[in-house]
C-alpha cells in the first residue's frame, strides 16, 4: 500500500497524471498487470523505465489512461443527439459543443456529422484529453474498422475516404471544424458557455468525490438549459442536486 502511494506521486512527477483522483483498486491492477506484461519487478523499476524510455513512456500513458472510442458510440444516445439535442441548442443560433475526454475524436466528428447533415452551423466544436498521443490521432483523423463500426453505410460513403484495405480517413470538412486541445479535468479550468458538453465513459475511472467536483464544474460551464452527457454506466444519481434534470438515458439539461 505504502509502495503504490509513492508509484502514485512518482507517476504524477514523470507523467503529470494525478492517480490519487482515480479509483485505487481499477488502477491497480492495471498498472500490476502492466508489470507482468514487461516482466518488471517492482514499481521502482516501472518508474525508472518510464523516466529512461520515452516509448514506454507514451505506450503506458495511453494504456493507463484508456482511450477506446468508436463513432456513434451508444446508438440510442445519438439518436437522442439528432432528435433532441442539435435541433433545440442550434434554435436561433450557433451552438458550442465540447468533448471532454474526447480520445481519438470519434465522438466529436460524429456530432460534427449530424450538424453538417442537419445543415446546423457550431460556433465551437472543441475536443479535449490529457493524453496528447490521442489528440494526435484525433487530429489525423485515420479509422480503423472497429472505430468506424457504428457508422451508417451512407455516412461513411459520404465523410470517410478508404485508405489502403483497413483504415478510412475522415473528410477534411469535417476536421476542419474541430478545435483539438490538450486539457486535464482534474487540474486545468474549465472554459464557459456551452449548450452541450459529453463526457462519457471518462468518469467511471474517478472515485465518487473527484465525479461530484467535475460535474460541479461541467454545470459551471454549461450555458442555461444546456445540455450535460455521461456515458451509459455513468448514470448522475442525484441531478437536482447539481441544477440538473434527466432527459433520457445518460443525458441531462441544466436547469437554470
Ligand atoms: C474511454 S475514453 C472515452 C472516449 C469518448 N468520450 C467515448 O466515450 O467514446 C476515456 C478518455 O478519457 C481521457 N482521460 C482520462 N483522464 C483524463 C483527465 N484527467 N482529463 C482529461 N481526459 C482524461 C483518456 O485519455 C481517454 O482518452
């Protein structure tokens, strides 16, 4: 125990990752499974690996920080997005929309998507993460079959290009519209005015309380009546408690 409190401040001094927000136990056998897979034999010796060896480094960055995302992630959920939630925050005006945790930024194209289709003009698409190797992808924009599997033949067709036999690259309309940027949740502020925020299946990671700071920020962050979403196991418990109310599903509205 002793050992993994310090593994925890020496991960935040080499990598700038602040594990005490995580959830101890999901954490910890990540990282041991970690050290078996590289035949390490203690926490010192992973976090001597990690300060010598830049690929190490980055490999386990991206594998403590788990970063799998496909497009329309949650069919049901999307559908509610198309429905709901782009036709009412783009009534009147330009909406501004941010993925946090957004990963790879299948999340925030697929929402780019449906406003292009809906004909809707965003005054903001912004993507952030805390792990810059994702944003790097994000930004390419180059899928893989399993990335890409949730999206309609028509979609595909029309806003991906095929390269090679297995990867289909996102149209450059498309990724012009985003804004991709380095942000951790737990330590950088929060910009303001957005009429819908996702921020899903990031939360499961943290325990209870670090959950109740950042969805205090979120709402913080949201516009009147904006538009709060958590992945479909992150389910808020109790919403009035933070000036929410459900909408459906794992999707809520502030309601001040
Ligand atoms: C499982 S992915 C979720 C991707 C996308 N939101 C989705 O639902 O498909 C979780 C993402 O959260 C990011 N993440 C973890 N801790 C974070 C933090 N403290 N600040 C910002 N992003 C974080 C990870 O880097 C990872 O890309």
């Amino acid at each position: 125990m002793v050992d993994y409190e310090k593994l925890k401040r020496d991960i935040d001094k080499t990598l700038g990752i602040d594990l005490t927000s995580y959830k101890d136990q999901q954490m910890r056998r990540r990282i041991n499974q970690w050290i078996e897979r590289y035949q390490l034999q203690s926490y010192n010796q992973l976090v001597d690996t990690l300060k010598m060896d830049q690929e190490h480094r980055q490999k386990f960055t991206e594998y403590l920080t788990i970063n799998t995302s496909n497009f329309f992630r949650d069919a049901r959920v999307f559908e509610v997005i198309k429905d709901e939630v782009l036709p009412r925050i783009s009534r009147g005006k330009r909406p501004r929309i941010w993925s946090a945790g957004a990963s790879i930024g299948a999340e925030i194209y697929s929402i780019a998507i449906l406003m292009n289709e809906a004909r809707f003009t965003p005054s903001l698409l912004l993507a952030t993460d805390l792990d810059e190797s994702v944003l790097a992808k994000a930004k390419a924009g180059e899928y893989l079959a399993n990335q890409i599997a949730g999206t309609s033949p028509q979609y595909l067709e029309k806003y991906f290009a095929k390269k090679g036999n297995d990867r289909w690259v996102i149209h450059e309309n498309i990724k012009k519209e985003v804004v991709f940027k380095k942000h951790d949740l737990l330590r950088d502020r929060y910009e303001r005015n957005f009429d819908l925020i996702l921020c899903r299946n990031v939360f499961i990671y943290f325990t209870s309380e670090t959950q109740h700071r950042l969805i205090a920020n979120f709402v913080e962050s949201l516009n009147p009546s904006g538009y709060f979403i958590v992945g479909s196991a992150e389910q808020i418990m109790d919403p009035a408690k933070h000036g929410l109310e459900r909408v459906s599903y794992c999707i809520y509205q502030k309601t001040l």
